[in-house]
C-alpha cells in the first residue's frame, strides 16, 4: 500500500469488525487484512471492541502436543532431595526449635556450614546460624523447613 493512503479504509474496518465478531485473534485478523497485529489491537481499542469475558481464561492448543495428553513437569532436584528427606509434611516439625549454637560472621561462613541469616544486617547481633547445613542444600535441617516449604509457589499462584 502506497504511504499516503489512510491504513484504515471503511472496507478494511469492515473486515475487522467481522473477523473480531467471527471470533478470530488479532494476528489472524491481521493477516487477513494486511496490517500488523498492534495495528488491529490498536484500532479495536480505539473503536472500543473488547472481547465478552466468558468466566474461563481461553487456552491455546499446543501444536506439537498429542490430542488428550497432557505436557507432564520434572520436578527439580532440589525439590527431590527435599522431599526424600522430609516426606509429606509434617505440621509438628515446624515447631522444633533450630539450635544457632554455632553462630558465625560472614567471614567465617564455607560451604560447610548454614547461611541462614540471624538477626538484621547491620545490626551489632548480626550473624549467620552455622550449623551443619543439608548436602545439597545452604541451609540446616531447621532452616530448610523454614525455607523450602511444600506447595509455597502454588499458594502464592493463586
């Protein structure tokens, strides 16, 4: 299209308009037109065109998945080493106390000992907890409970 012809004719606003109601997304309608997809998002904004909101997010269909099977996740290593270590979660093993008695400063910490921090940095108390931590893990058995907690990221989801 020549640069001083008007993008949007009455025809292609028409075609737009049909597409839109047809239930077409916006790149689809932008292929059919021959306009970039931010210029179709562009001007259904600004003829005030939204989509009616049905109560369910639309899913789009994974191509290069099989029809009726699901993609299934791997849990991370992390999480593995977590859960052979502590199995289902237990609510009274949040109470045990955590004993800090081998506190030490940030020079003293290593890779043998716990990073949990105690106290607020900066302040005169400050100090990291020290204990032997988890293999695999910074933190001690007490400070990985507090740390690593069972279904955290899918309570934080929702």
């Amino acid at each position: 299209m020549p640069a001083n012809q008007p993008t949007w004719t009455d025809e292609r606003v028409e075609l737009l308009k049909s597409r839109f109601e047809a239930g077409l997304s916006c790149r689809e309608i932008a292929c059919d037109i021959g306009v970039s997809r931010n210029a179709v998002i562009g001007k259904l904004s600004r003829l005030n065109l939204t989509r009616q909101e049905s109560g369910e997010p639309r899913r789009r269909a994974r191509k290069d998945a099989a029809p009726g099977t699901r993609p299934r996740a791997v849990p991370r290593l992390q999480y593995r080493m977590l859960k052979a270590l502590y199995g289902e979660p237990q609510p009274a093993a949040d109470d045990e106390p955590i004993h800090n008695g081998h506190t030490c400063s940030l020079f003293e910490l290593s890779e043998q000992r716990c990073r949990w921090p105690i106290s607020t940095p900066g302040a005169a108390d400050f100090c990291f907890c020290g204990n032997m931590p988890v293999e695999g893990l910074p933190y001690c058995a007490g400070h990985s409970r507090l740390a690593y907690r069972p279904g955290s990221r899918q309570r934080v989801a929702r």
